[in-house]
C-alpha cells in the first residue's frame, strides 16, 4: 500500500492534479481552521520527523498560542545517518509537500510558512522551486507566503530548534525552549518571560510567535487525509500508528532502497523484501533506525514497524531509516562511529554532552584497537550517566542510549576486545551520512570522517 511514493517521479503539476493534487486545500478552506485540524486528529498521523508525536495535537496547540504571529516550518533537513526519505519524497512528488505545507499554513493562521533543508540538496530545491512556481501559477499555492531556506550540513539543521536559527540567518545552535513557546523572530527573552506580556526593562509588547515544525513526510500525509478523510487514512497501519511509513534501509543488505510500507509491516519483510535480505553468506546482526534510538538485535527484526512496538521493545521507530549490520561487523567499532559522529555534531552549548560524547568516542576508540582497559569501560559507564546533564537536545540523550544499548546488548564483543589486545572483527565502517540512493546503491558523505569537532574539516 503506498500513496506518498509514485511508481516513477512527476514530470508535473498536470500530473498531481490527476492524483486529486488542490483537493486537499480545497478541503481545508472548506472545513475551516478548526475543522482542518480536527481531521488531522482524527486521521491519527504523527510526526515522520524521529519523535511520532501526534501532528492534530501539536497543529491545535500551536494555533491555540497567544501572540499576532504564527509560522510554519517544514523540516526538510533531513540529517539523520540511514534516511533518505524526505529527499526521495522530494524528488519524486514535491507537490504534495507544498501543499501540505500551504494547508498547515491556512489551519494555523500563519504570517509566513518556510522549507528548510540543506543548501547541499540542489535536486531537491530545484524540484520545489519549481513545484512552488507551478501551483503560485494555477492558483493552488494557498494565501500564505512561503520561502525556501538552505542551511549548513550540519546534523543540528534539523533538530526543530536549531533549524529556527538558521531561518533567522544564526548557527545551528539549539536555543532554549521549543518552537511552539518560543518561535521564529520572537521577540521575548527565552526565559523568565510570559508570552505576549511586556517585560520590565524592555519596550514594546514581547512576542513568542509560537511555530509549527513538522518534518517533510509528515507534511506530504496532509493533503492526502484532507482530500480523502481521516477514515480512509486509519484502513492503513494500527490504531495507535495509521497510515503508512516511507522506510529507509541501507548497511549491511543486499538492495539499499527507500519503500513506502503499511504500518505495522514487520521489520524482517522490509529487510527480505525491498532490501533484498542479507549478503550473500551472510546472516544479521543488528539493526539501527538512525543514529538516534537503542539498538535492535537479530531476535527482535520481527517486530512491527508501529511506534508503539518500537517502544515496547525499548527502541524508537524514529525516522525509520534502518541501519543494518551482518556478523562481519564489529560492534564496538559500531558505537565508535556513531559516538564519534554525535561527538563531532554536537554544539558544545551544553558541557557534559561535547566533553563526554568526546571522552567516550576515545574510550571506544582504545577498546576497538586492543589497547583498552576496564578503566575505559569504566569511565564510559560514568560519562553516560551525565552526558545529558543540562541539554538543551535531544542529541546527548542519542548519545547516551545508543552507546548504552550497544554495551548491554553485545558485552561478549567489549570483552574479547580486552581479552585479545585486538579487534577479531577488523572492517572500516562509514556512518552512513547518505548522499545519494538509486537503483539499489547508496553512497555515504566521506568528508564526514574528517570532520573535526569545531566543525572544519581536516584536509583529504
Ligand atoms: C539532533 C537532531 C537532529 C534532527 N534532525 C531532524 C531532521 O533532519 N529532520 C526532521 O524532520 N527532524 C529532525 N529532528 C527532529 C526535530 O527536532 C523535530 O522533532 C521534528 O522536525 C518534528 O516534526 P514531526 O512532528 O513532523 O516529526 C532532529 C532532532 C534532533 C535532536
Ligand atoms: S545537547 Fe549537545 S548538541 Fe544539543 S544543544 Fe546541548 S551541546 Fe548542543
């Protein structure tokens, strides 16, 4: 069952007008503001971007904020190691994006709407550019003004925080309370304020501008579930999970591919069916979605793709961009590059996660080469109970609960390591930042090894 995903990518605006592209704002403008968001609570849809987090629930509560402005952001900066899915969407339908886009705009009665993604992804802003052009052309764009942004390609453009600096022309440095307490070109100190209200010692009325950022899938659901209700949307997928997954797999595979499944399809038939199974010779080990949640040992790739299954298991599905290893991958060597790439990608705004994801990237670093001790296991033990102390994101609590899962899961590993001097597993692994995926290859961003942690780049 896939909707999101055409069989070949659009040549145009004629052809989503044939898939009942414009129904779905059409809808929207009829049903009203409340009623839009009423049907998206009632379609069930959550968030694509990692967090699942109910999108009619956070659509009301940021119309409900108080200020003159609202915004909408759209989270295409899809930075997560293993996905590749907004982009794919992109490239094959961005219609359905920008019309999602223009009807989360319309429902939240915002001032502006922004895309912000990677000034890398030149397809894709091509593709919208145009998309973008086409519709303001026949009419199907919607009232509300709305601007592409291209941001930096670090990891933090995407978390929802930091991307409203970089709309604001800043950094990607996460700020301190969330979009929809603080948003875009608020005006309100991030604390000790009341939103709306004027402060002492400063002029004018404050405003909080409260903003909606919701990841690219996420948006390309909604004209779907407007044009064709919330009920046609919930014959896909679970109760608590509806509708569809546009999955990611790369690794360890036969076929890296981007597929768009039911919720609920277990996780063994993404990984035997569009992936293409193991290697040849090979059988699995392990599995990640992203570089953001616990990882999934081989007994566990049954399990349903629902984020209620995920989290009973204790993982995330997240962004469902798979990460699959086979049994001549050493998991040591494993937490080492996602430690490492999370160490590198962190902002240093917040200590305990730049010195201890640091800290703990060398103490793997030691184990992997053989020349490490339990004073190393030690010391990692101790910096992931404080590696989160005081964050302001979620990327230190990433740190800390996949180098975790990594430690309890496969302890034999850690051990043969200090027992050998050496790692029995020897293999040069890539976080697989994606750079490109088709026709069943994936191609993974080199420069990131060189990448230091002020954010330069070592010479190649
Ligand atoms: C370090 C970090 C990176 C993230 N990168 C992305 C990203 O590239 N794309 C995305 O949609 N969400 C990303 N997120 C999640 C966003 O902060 C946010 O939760 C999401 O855009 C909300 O959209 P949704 O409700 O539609 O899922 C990231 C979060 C963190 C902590
Ligand atoms: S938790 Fe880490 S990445 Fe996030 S703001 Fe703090 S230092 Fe930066």
């Amino acid at each position: 069952m896939s909707f999101l995903l055409p069989d070949q990518p659009l040549d145009s605006l004629d052809d989503w007008v044939a898939l009942g592209g414009g129904d779905g704002l059409e809808a929207a403008r009829r049903l009203g503001r409340d009623g839009t968001i009423d049907e998206l609570r009632a379609s069930g849809l959550r968030g694509r971007g990692g967090g699942g987090f109910p999108t009619g629930a956070k659509w009301a509560g940021v119309a409900a904020g108080r200020g003159t402005h609202r915004y909408v952001v759209c989270n295409a900066a899809e930075g997560e190691p293993g996905t590749f899915k907004d982009r794919r969407l992109m490239r094959d339908n961005p219609y359905q994006l920008v019309e999602g886009v223009a009807i989360a705009a319309f429902a939240i009665g915002a001032t502006e709407a922004f895309i912000g993604l990677k000034a890398s992804f030149t397809k894709e802003i091509d593709r919208l550019q145009q998309a973008m052009v086409d519709m303001a052309a026949a009419g199907l764009l919607g009232d509300v003004p709305i601007r592409l942004v291209p941001g930096p390609e670090e990891y933090l453009l995407g978390e929802e925080k930091a991307l409203l600096e970089v709309i604001e022309g800043k950094d990607p440095l996460p700020r301190l309370l969330p979009p929809y307490l603080h948003g875009l070109f608020s005006t309100a100190p991030q604390m000790g304020w009341i939103p709306g209200a004027a402060q002492a010692g400063h002029r004018g009325a404050h405003e909080s501008n409260p903003t909606l950022v919701n990841n690219a899938e996420t948006l390309s659901n909604v004209p779907w579930i407007l044009a064709r209700g919330p009920e046609w949307f919930r014959t896909m997928g679970t109760p608590s999970s509806p509708g569809t997954v546009v999955a990611t797999v790369v690794g360890d595979v036969a076929r890296p591919v981007v597929a768009e499944v039911e919720m609920g399809t277990r996780l063994s038939a993404l990984l035997n069916g569009p992936a293409g199974g193991p290697l040849p010779g090979r059988s699995w080990k392990a599995a990640f979605s992203g570089v953001a949640n616990p990882v999934i040992d081989q007994s566990r790739f049954d399990m349903p793709m629902t984020y209620e299954d995920f989290t009973a298991c204790g993982t995330g599905l997240g962004a469902a961009g798979f990460i699959v290893y086979d049994d001549s991958a050493c998991m040591v060597n494993v937490a080492r590059i996602f430690s490492q790439f999370l160490a590198v990608e962190s902002c240093g705004q917040c200590p305990p996660c730049k010195l201890g994801s640091a800290e703990i990237t060398e103490g793997l670093e030691r184990i992997e080469a053989g020349t490490g001790t339990d004073d190393d296991i030690a010391t990692i033990g101790s910096w992931l109970g404080k590696v989160t102390d005081g964050a302001r994101c979620y990327l230190a609590t990433e740190e800390r609960d996949v180098v975790s899962s990594i430690l309890r899961c496969f302890p034999e590993e850690f051990a043969e390591h200090l027992e050998s001097g050496r790692c029995p597993r020897p293999r040069d692994l890539l976080v697989p930042k994606i750079v490109e995926l088709d026709d069943g290859r994936a191609t993974f961003d080199e420069s990131q090894s060189r990448k230091r942690p002020d954010w330069t780049y070592a010479p190649a």
